[in-house]
C-alpha cells in the first residue's frame, strides 16, 4: 500500500511557490508570430551555450542563426584553451578491465597516487604541496 504523510492546511506552501505549479500559475501566453528577442551574448558565452563551437563557427552566427546577437565581450576560447573541449579531444581511452588478480584479504594490493595540489609550485594555506593518496583494492578504502 501506499501511505500519504500531508502538512497542515497552515504549514503548506502556497501553489505559487512550488517550481510546477509556479510554472503553470505564471505562464505567459505569447502567440508565436511575435518575433522574440534575440539573445544577447559574448563570442566566450556564445562557446558555452552553443555546446562548445568553434571560433570559426562564432564569427557566422550573425549571418546563419535568426534570434542571437553577438555583443562585445571577451573572444571565443580556442579548444587549446578550453578545458572541456580539451577533454572531448582526448583520444586515449581509460581501461576499466577488472585487474587480472583481485586482491583476496585487505591491504594485500593497494594503489597509490603522489597528487600535485597546486601546478603552480605554490603551497596552499596550510604549506602543502602535495597529496598522498592511497587506496585498498579489496575494501576500496581511501587514504589520503
């Protein structure tokens, strides 16, 4: 069965505060042959939104796309500069086969990990600058 746990007629939100019914409280009705309002962006919100486009692509948006309109602002990153771009090229594939001996008792197989917290040398607030991780292979507790 089914059991229905309900707040006072007091203690409940109003409909308007509630993401779905405030959606369907507050919509607006406007007939499709209005134009819209073209969206405003900057060539690096323009990378973003448009899934991570190409330079080359940024610069034809005013003569292709109907409904954005590029406005100044910092340029459009390159996929060299771009982190989730870079990782999209990456072409090396991360091996997810089980190892070919599976550790049987604890700490019999574990992997360690020397991390560099900040690339830059520096040290962080409390003077680290690296991390030692460790992990057990058959309980998969973590150290670091």
């Amino acid at each position: 069965g089914h059991w229905l746990m309900d707040a006072e007629e007091a203690d409940r939100l109003k409909a308007t505060e509630l993401h779905t019914f405030a959606v369907a409280a507050r919509k607006i009705v406007k007939p499709s042959h209005q134009e819209r309002t073209p969206l405003e962006v900057t060539p690096a919100e323009a990378h973003q939104v448009l899934g991570h486009a190409g330079e080359r692509a940024i610069e034809h948006l005013k003569d292709a796309v109907d409904g954005i309109k590029l406005i100044e602002g910092p340029p459009a990153p390159g996929w060299k500069n771009c982190e989730a771009c870079i990782g999209a090229k990456l072409s090396k594939m991360v091996s997810r086969r089980p190892q070919r001996k599976p550790a049987k008792k604890p700490f019999e197989q574990i992997s360690i990990d020397l991390i560099q917290l900040r690339k830059t040398g520096k040290a962080c607030y409390n003077g680290d600058k690296w991390l030692f991780h460790c992990v057990d292979q058959y309980s998969k507790w973590h150290e670091a």
